[in-house]
C-alpha cells in the first residue's frame, strides 16, 4: 500500500520516489562536482540526500538543524553515504523510521522539515558511496549460457562449476562512475581470427551489460553465513558493466576479464535500500543441484525488479531493447558476497558487488549487445530504422528499473551514459614533418 506524504509528488502511484523508498543519493545544487570536498559552498555543495517525489530532502542540513540525530556524531557532513552505512543495520532502519515520521502525511514537523528540502530538477547528482572495492560477478544464467554457447558450443556452454558457486572477478574501483558520465571508447589489443598478430586500436565491438550493484554497508573479517550477508547489504543501484567484447576476446584466457571492463562501470545515483525492497523477495532460480549449505538458499533472497534497457542513437529517438527482471538472476547478492568472503576475504563498507548481466529466456530480453545480435551475426533493428551489432559513437544508454507494489512503485531512477569517440592513439609518435600523426 502506498503511504502517503505531505510531498504531494510522492503520492503518485507510477513515481519512482513515494514515501515507501526513500532512495539515498549525494546531490549538489551548484553544479559542483564531489571533487569540491565536503560541503563545497555552504549550503550548496555535493552532500547526502534523500529522494521524496519530485524533491530531495538534504540530510546534512536536517541533521545539522536536529531533525535526524542518529548517532552520537555527525553521520552527513561528509559527501557519501560510508558513515552511516557502516553504522549497521538499527541505525538504518532508525534513519528510514525518522525520515517516514517527517514527511508522513499525517506528521506534525512539516514546518520544520520543508526548509530542507530542494528541487529534483535543481539538482546534479553525485556518486553515493566512496566505492572501496568493485567485484563484478557472472550470476545470470541464461547470459552465461547465451555467451558459453556463442565461444564454446552448448554442449559446453557453462563451466563445470558454474552452478556450484557465483564466479566472479575482481574490478577496478577507480572506474566508477556516476550516471550521466560520458564513456570513452577504449583503445586495447585486438586479434581477428584472419591476422596472425593483435594490433592496437579502438574497440570495434564496444558492449553495455545490465547489472544490480549491491552495496555493502557492515564490514566483515572473515566467512560470513548467508543470512549475515543479506544484513551486510545496504541497497542496491543500477550498474552498466561496459565492456570491450573485442579486447575481451584476446585477453580473457586462461585468467578472465582485464582492460576489457576496465573503461568505465556506470551505477545510478539512487541507493534504494534494501529494507524498501523487502516487500518484493522471491526465491532464486530453481536449482539444478544442490548448493553446498555455506551458500544454500535460507529464505527468498531475489527480488522481483523490472529492467529496461534503452538505446538512443546520437540525436535520435530512445528504443527500448531490452526487459528483463532481477530474479533472472541464479545467485543472490548475499550468495555472492558469502562466496567472496568465505576465503576469508574482509569486506568493506562501500565494497559495490556488480551480479553480472540479467538476461531473460527470450531475445528481447537479453541484457547485452552481444547476445541481442548473437556476436555480431545478427543486427538489432531500433525504432528509427538503424540497426545495431555493438555500440556505435554518440549512443547514449539507459537502463531503469522499479519494483510494482500494490499502489505504489520502488523506482531506482537512471542509469545512462554516452559513448564518446576513442581519443587519439596514446602511443603514436608526436607528430612531426617526417611523420604525420593519423
């Protein structure tokens, strides 16, 4: 049921933002970026804040003024959402009981509360979290069925341990970035199967992957059990895995993904906490063995999510190419973190847990390029005519995403970014009179 707000915008059954999510992101209204440091201008730099209808309630001046005293220090003077995290799993609950009791319909601080509270529209969005660690995982079975089918046949399509544990690889943190961020086409080394010798160039077969981040809020120093995983997860954004199907290709064996994903990792600036998606639990993929018990299902642990993937080429229309749900997906984000902490792995608070990409049984479900023109064999068509193997430059992609309640819908905002043209050869000579740069 949806709960009503004195934000009338947030009564809207359809909107992403009613008072039952209450989303956290990091906003600045000067268009700064977090670079800035805490607080920037005063009142205007990137600091924590909670999406409510078509508004942003700023947390740090609420805290500031008394109105979310959670802890005997300040939790939102810094721009990322890490401290209160790290706090554990009362003190987000406390936080999503206050913010429920102040902007309530029937709450009594409405006077107090509405100076804090700024214009969706007026605001530029930030990243989250300080991402400590990023692991990318490989947890979708229909994906890595299509792709195990497309390399290596389908009678060997998964690896043999595929359905015995989440297989996932370590990423890089540094490429992070926020919804809204261009990507760069990425040089790398090449190798088609007509030449002998790679050479260096832009990738030609430049890919999308529809992915979850879970956010990892309590910290851990050893093995964790499946349920104390599930309450080591903060939320959950949208992620974008790009990936340089090419460069992959080359550089993959024996010892996995490399360059190939280390472009850019686009999340969306809404954490939707897991407490807020808890109405829409439902059971993973059947399985067709047994887990061992360290990883063995304790309760449903997927969620009910839809997914949508759109494609606008440069100054034409969006296509949607894509839908598909979360519950594709055949390892929950808690399996996936107890697999990478039983080695004894610490976790961190802020550590993002990408589920690797969500394809569906069917084609228009397919949660990537690659599988939706099978390689390269078979072209998507848009809405405006073109057609598509992988990414062209200037094609801006979108994922999105909202869980249905009963009168009210659990919306994680957008996940975009543009493809910008590869940059010129990093390693070419300068240019000179003897030799011209291409």
């Amino acid at each position: 049921m949806l709960h009503q707000s004195w934000v009338e915008s947030a009564n809207d059954p359809d909107g992403p933002f009613p008072l039952n999510n209450l989303p956290c992101g990091v906003f600045s209204t000067d268009g700064g970026g977090a670079s800035d440091g805490p607080g920037g201008g005063e009142n205007d730099g990137p600091r924590c804040g909670v999406a409510i209808g078509d508004r942003v309630l700023d947390c740090r001046s609420a805290e500031r003024a008394g109105l979310l005293a959670l802890a005997d220090e300040p939790l939102f003077e810094e721009p990322a959402w890490n401290p209160l995290m790290a706090h554990g799993r009362d003190t987000w609950a406390a936080l999503r009981a206050r913010l429920t009791a102040l902007l309530a319909a029937d709450g009594d601080e409405r006077t107090a509360v509405e100076p804090h509270l700024v214009a969706l529209a007026d605001a530029t969005l930030h990243l989250p979290i300080r991402v400590a660690e990023y692991t990318d995982f490989y947890a979708g079975r229909h994906h890595a069925t299509n792709v195990g089918t497309m390399f290596r046949g389908a009678e060997n399509a998964l690896p043999p341990n595929w359905l015995h544990i989440p297989i996932g690889y370590n990423g890089r943190a540094s490429s992070v970035v926020v919804s809204g961020t261009p990507v760069r086409r990425p040089w790398g080394q090449l190798k088609s199967p007509e030449h002998d010798t790679p050479a260096f160039l832009p990738s030609r077969r430049f890919d999308l992957e529809l992915e979850t981040g879970a956010i990892v809020g309590t910290p851990s120093s050893g093995p964790v059990s499946v349920d104390e995983a599930d309450g080591m997860i903060f939320g959950y954004v949208l992620l974008n895995d790009w990936s340089a199907r090419d460069i992959q290709a080359w550089e993959y064996q024996p010892l996995g993904p490399f360059q190939a994903k280390a472009t850019a990792t686009t999340i969306g600036p809404w954490i939707v906490m897991a407490e807020a998606l808890a109405p829409f639990r439902v059971p993973t993929s059947g399985r067709e063995v047994p887990l061992l018990p360290h990883l063995a299902d304790t309760s449903p642990m997927s969620f009910d999510i839809e997914l949508d993937v759109l494609l606008a080429p440069d100054g034409g229309k969006a296509s949607r190419i894509a839908r598909t749900n979360y519950r594709e997906l055949y390892y929950s984000a808690a399996q996936q973190l107890v697999q990478h902490a039983s080695s004894g792995c610490p976790m961190r608070t802020g550590d993002l847990l990408g589920s690797g990409t969500i394809s569906g049984p069917t084609r228009d479900s397919r949660g990537s390029l690659l599988e939706l023109s099978w390689g390269g064999k078979e072209p998507l068509a848009l809405d405006g005519g073109e057609t598509r193997t992988f990414l062209e430059d200037g094609d801006t992609l979108t994922l999105a995403g909202r869980a249905r309640g009963d009168g009210f819908t659990i919306g994680f905002g957008e996940c975009s970014g543009t493809v910008r043209p590869a940059l010129a050869d990093p390693f070419a000579p300068p240019a000179s009179a003897g030799h011209a740069r291409d």
